[in-house]
C-alpha cells in the first residue's frame, strides 16, 4: 500500500510551500516534490504602468528581498532611458544595495536557515529558531547581531527613504545627496558592521564548523547536487554584487560562459511545471532534461556558493582569505554540497561588510550631483544585481511614452527552483528507508531547501 506524508506548510522562508512526498509499497520513497501553491502575476499587471514607477512596485513582490529589486529595476531604468548615473548615485546605489545584503544574510543565519546547523538534537524537542540559534552562538553575539541589522536598516533608511521598501532610485540616478553627517554615521556603522562580520566567522570556525550535525550534513551525499553555477563578477572574474559579467562554470569548474545582462535570453530559459507555481530556470544551451544534476542538465545554482564557484576570486582582502580557507578545507572547487550554502553566506556577510567600509570612505559619495537627467526615447532595458538568494534580472519594454508594454523578471529563486526541487526529492530518498520517518528525518529533508534561503513569493511573480 503507497502512503503520502505532507510537509505543509514548509517554515523558515518567504512565502508559501510544502513538500509533498509519496512512498511505495516498500517504504521508500518513489517521488518527493516540493510545490508553491500561491501565485502574484507582477509581470502582468506591471504592464501599462509607467516605467518610472517600476522599481516601487516590482519590489513589493517580496517582503525579504525588496531592495533588490529596486536595484535592478532602478538600473532597468538607466537603460530603458540611455542614461549614466553620476558617481555619487552609483556609489550610493551600490552602498544601499551591499548594506541590505549584509544584513538580510544575517536574518537568514539566525532567523530562517541558519538554526538548522547550529541546534542539535531532535527539532521536537530543541528550539529550532532563531531562541536556539542565539543560545547556540551565545547571548552577547547573538545581541549584537540584531543591534547590527537595526544600525544597518537605519543606515538603509536614511539613504534611500525606507528600511524596507527603498524610494531613491530614479532613471539616471538617485533622489537625494548624502552630506557630510550622513556620511559619518555610514562610516561608523560599517565599521561596526565589519567587526561583526569578523567576529561571526571566528564564532562560526570555532563552534559550528566543529559541531558533529554540520560535519555529517556537509560530508552527506544525499545533500550533494553537482551543476552549473552562475554570479555576477567584475573584470577580473571576482564577486560583485552590484553589476558586472554573469559568469556561468561547469560541474567541474571550466568556464561555460560570460555575458552581459542584455544577453540573457541567449542564454537562459524558463518553464513551468504543472505541480507549482514556481517557475523554472535552465541554461537554454544545455537545455531541460528534466530533474537531474550533472553536465548534460540544464539546472544550474545562484545564490552564495554558487557566486564563490562562478568567480575566480573575492574582491576584498579579508574575505578572500576565508574564500581561499573555505576551498582548502572543501578540498575541491565547485563545492557541491548544499548545506555549504551556510558557509558561504558568512563570507559575503564579511565581503559585504568590507565593501561598505570601502564605499563609505570614498571621497565622490558626499558629491550633491547625483542624477543625470534622461534625454533619450525609451525602448527597452535591462537591469541585473545579485539578489541575497541569487541572480535577480528586471527586463522592461515600453512606448515611447514610457509605459510598460512588456514585462520579464527572472528572480533569484526561479534560477534555484528545479535544483530545490532536486535537492528535496534526493534528501527525501536518501533519508526515508523502509517507512521510518521520523521528525529528524523530516527536519533534514527540510533542510535540503531552507539552505539556499528561497524567495517562494517572488519565484511565483
């Protein structure tokens, strides 16, 4: 007799899911699928708005990640209209964006998929939640990691008029200067971010790392997916968050391909399936061949480890020493293992934090020019940044009245979903044997999808 267990609704990310698994007679498990029954259609009501409006609304997709989505609608802008935004701007821009990535990889650390790694022991009986995480980094690190994140939003708020959904980003630019106080309090809280950031990956090395639940999940086959990669790097092939090249390596780590956002549909395609609502992603060269890894599939990764195996290297001194650590101890490059994705957020959380300190000091952030006004007939634009979750693509085609006519948002998790649903469907396999499922058994299975830290409410705009 088959049997169904239902994981619903799954917990610990944005938006709505379940994990929906079928055993056969034997006990195991035959199928393992991991479905979003909600659905937002932005792209389709985004059509016949005007396109200014465009980085205020398309953020409203999502709750964790709406300053991405600024960002890459905001530089949508700049190309839709043919426009270079003045230093000041981009400096400001990109200082808002990295600040936001510092402080939404920390919420994911000790909020959603971090207390998976840090609390031992049966979910059933341990506070897997952000309690159990804080008790298990200690009190003191756990206060001033949300003492960090308040500064951090604060310092967000004051550059772009929100902590949570941003409204400086304009065509050409941004809507107000920064002066010189604002500058120094930017100063003050990235170095206090920075010391942070430092002091969490020597907790991490010293008590996570060491923790027997994380050496078994990182050393577990059944949380192995081994893909494509793709990130964003610079011209010397390192981490950017803010713009450059998407670079994509093989399963091996060869280079496959390097090209600019306006390049995109060259290179990727989307799908639906009929069980979700997420839609899927795949590279169009490789093509679909269904829900399987290796060279010959078409799925590929975004996200922290995907973005430290696309680069060649980090972009920051500190951080590219734990970037060089973290594969000397790993041993290879690609890392594969899903639950490295941990791991690997802790060293943007440094990266991040070092490029804000960077950014803050530089002299053309206090300059008050910071827009140049669009003077060009609009057509279409592309806009592209790394998301905390990954890749985040904003594509916009209009009149020359600047009214939205046609609408494309590749997001971050549509870029993860058929390796989530992978991940769940091999975890699943792997760990339910003859009918024993047990809650453990359950909570890793869950695992296999809280790690890559998915935007379910944006994979399904």
């Amino acid at each position: 007799m088959t049997r169904r267990i239902l994981i619903d609704p799954v917990t610990r990310l944005e938006g709505h899911g379940r994990i929906d698994i079928r055993l056969d007679e034997a006990g195991n498990v035959s199928h393992a699928f991991f479905q979003v029954p909600d659905f937002k259609g932005f792209e389709q009501f985004s059509v016949g708005r005007a396109a200014e409006e465009m980085p205020t609304l398309t953020q409203k997709i999502c709750g964790v990640c709406p300053t991405a989505h600024h960002i890459a609608g905001t530089k949508a802008l700049d190309d839709l209209f043919t426009v270079t935004p003045p230093t000041a701007a981009r400096l400001i821009r990109e200082l808002m964006h990295t600040a936001f990535i510092f402080e939404d990889h920390l919420l994911h650390f000790f909020y959603l998929g971090g207390p998976d790694i840090l609390v031992d022991g049966d979910p059933a009986k341990q506070n897997h939640n952000v309690f159990g995480a804080i008790a298990a980094m200690g009190d003191t690190l756990g206060r001033q990691v949300i003492n960090i994140r308040k500064k951090v939003r604060a310092m967000n708020a004051m550059l772009g008029g929100s902590a949570l959904y941003p409204v400086c980003g304009l065509a050409g630019g941004v809507s107000k200067p920064v002066d010189a106080k604002m500058r120094a309090e930017i100063i003050q809280t990235s170095t206090d971010a920075l010391a942070l950031a430092r002091q969490l990956l020597a907790v991490f090395h010293d008590k996570v790392r060491k923790k027997p639940l994380y050496k078994e999940m990182i050393g577990n086959p059944a949380f192995n997916l081994s893909t494509y990669y793709m990130g964003l790097v610079d011209d010397n092939d390192r981490v950017n968050f803010y713009d450059g090249r998407l670079r994509v390596v093989t399963p091996d780590g060869r280079p496959w391909a390097c090209f600019s956002a306006d390049q995109y549909l060259d290179h990727l395609a989307e799908r639906t399936d009929v069980y979700s609502y997420m839609k899927l992603v795949y590279l169009k060269k490789v093509g679909w061949n269904g829900y399987q890894d290796g060279p010959d599939s078409g799925l590929y990764r975004v996200g922290p480890l995907a973005r430290l195996n696309a680069a060649k290297a980090m972009a920051t001194p500190l951080a590219q020493q734990e970037y060089e650590r973290f594969y000397d101890t790993i041993g290879h490059k690609p890392a594969h293992n899903t639950m490295l994705y941990h791991w690997a957020r802790l060293i943007e959380v440094l990266y991040a934090a070092e490029q804000m300190v960077i950014l803050s000091r530089r002299k053309a952030l206090t300059d008050p020019h910071v827009r140049t006004l669009p003077t060009q007939v609009p057509t279409l634009g592309v806009g592209v940044c790394e998301a905390p979750r990954g890749t985040l693509i904003h594509h916009y085609q209009t009149n020359a009245n600047a009214i939205v006519e046609r609408c494309n948002l590749l997001v971050a998790t549509q870029n993860n979903a058929a390796a989530i649903c992978l991940s769940v469907e091999k975890a699943a396999r792997a760990l339910i044997k003859k009918g024993n499922v047990t809650d453990t058994c359950l909570q890793q299975v869950e695992m296999a999808y809280r790690a890559y830290d998915p935007c379910l409410a944006c994979a399904t705009h």
